[in-house]
C-alpha cells in the first residue's frame, strides 16, 4: 500500500513509510500532547511533495495555528499563496455570522457551519485533508449524530480519495465512547506521563491500529523541540 510521509521521520519509521494513502487517520490524546503538530508536520510536507491539502480548523484562530507552524520551521504561508493549501476556519466564521445575527437574537446553532457541505463542495484535486478538532462536533450532537456526521465525513474524503488526518481531543474521545477509533483506518494516541520528583513530563506516542501494517506494539517517547515532534525511543507498552 502506497504511504504518505507523516513529516516526522522517526513516525515514518514504525509504520513503514507514512499515512496509508486515501486512508483516514485519527490522532487524539490530552491538550498540549502535540496533535496540532503532527497535523502541522503532514500539512507541511504533504505540501512540500506537491499536494494540494486542505486544513479545517473548528476550535483555533488561523493566525494562531500558522504562527506556531512558523515557530517550528514548519511555514504554510508560502502554500496558502501559492493556493496550494487552503483553510477553512469553522470557529471564526461561527464568530463573524454571530456577530451579524446576534441582533435577531439567534445564537451559535443557528450559524453553525456545515463541515460536510463544504468538503462536499471541496475540488477533486486535493489530496490531503486535516481536520482539527473534529471532537467539537460531539459537544453539540448526541452519540448517534455525532457517528452518522463523521461516518459522512469519512465517506466524502474516502470517496474523493483524501488522505485524511482527524484530529480529535481525549474528553471527546471518551464522550463519544471511543467511536471514531471503530471507524478509521488508523488511531494513534498520545499521552503524557508526569514524573512528580523530577518535575518532567514524558510524551508517548502509540499506534493502536494501522490496518494492512505491521506497527509495534509499544509506547515510542518523543519529544516537541523547536523544530517540531522528534520520535526517540520505544519501550513496552505498560505506559498510562
């Protein structure tokens, strides 16, 4: 199965080569654990490749996601110029149509942007697409329409042959009972694990599926250093 590099070479290393291509992929895992960054890394070099990608954020301000991707030498202005990437900020258009409307008296629900009818709408010509958090879809919507959102999410990037990086915090993980993990290709989780005397923070990466390829069945510790995720080492997985 042809692969995508992920961007982060020590990842590519522990399942052969990269992303499965025209696979969806789902990363989740505590705040600050680095999935902005592994969606960031992908972004970049997807893009680098010569890619046509997509970024849909739903929590984030755009100018916050790009300074960070400046911040570890992983700049995506260059390809948001050349119209190689584009992104599509669901939070702050939910924040500009409540501001026109807010008048009328109609809140968030009322203006709330539809994910799917903008990747419906998306070009045959992209390749990559990052959605990051697509937990936020399980604050508004019970466990039902929360599987039958993202299994038509899944279906329309599958369908339009998208390598696809879900991006989905732990709470709404565990909110939605682990559902989006049944219904990828991939999930790797990261997770942190504190040591109280030392006063340092561990960072583990685990790639739990990885259907058609062989992963390691271990935690892989890695760092967030100035120029992104560095994997280290691994060890058995007795971790969390």
């Amino acid at each position: 199965m042809e692969s995508l590099s992920t961007g982060v070479e020590g990842l590519d290393l522990l399942i052969e080569g990269g992303y499965p291509k025209g696979k969806s992929i789902l990363i989740t895992g505590p705040p600050g654990s680095g999935k902005t960054i592994l969606g960031l890394h992908f972004l970049h070099r997807s893009c680098q490749e010569g890619r046509k990608c997509i970024l849909v954020l739903t929590r984030e301000l755009t100018e916050d996601v790009l300074t960070q991707a400046r911040s570890l030498k992983l700049d995506l202005e260059p390809f948001l110029e050349n119209k190689q990437l584009s992104i599509r900020n669901v939070f702050e258009d939910k924040m500009n149509k409540i501001k026109s409307t807010s008048k009328f008296g109609k809140g968030l629900c009322a203006v709330d942007t539809d994910i799917i009818e903008y990747l419906s709408s998306m070009s045959s010509e992209v390749d990559v697409v990052v959605i990051d958090n697509i937990g936020v879809m399980a604050i508004h919507h019970d466990i039902r329409e929360f599987a039958d959102e993202f299994s038509s999410i899944s279906i329309i990037l599958l369908k339009n042959g998208c390598t696809s990086l879900f991006i989905m915090d732990e709470d709404s993980y565990e909110l939605t009972h682990k559902l989006t993990g049944y219904m990828v290709f991939g999930l790797m989780r990261l997770t942190t694990q504190e040591n109280y005397s030392s006063g340092k923070t561990k960072q583990y990466l685990y790639i739990e599926k990885m259907r058609n390829t062989p992963v390691p069945v271990k935690y892989s510790l890695f760092d967030i250093t100035p120029q992104g995720i560095r994997v280290i080492a691994g060890m058995k997985s007795t971790v969390g």
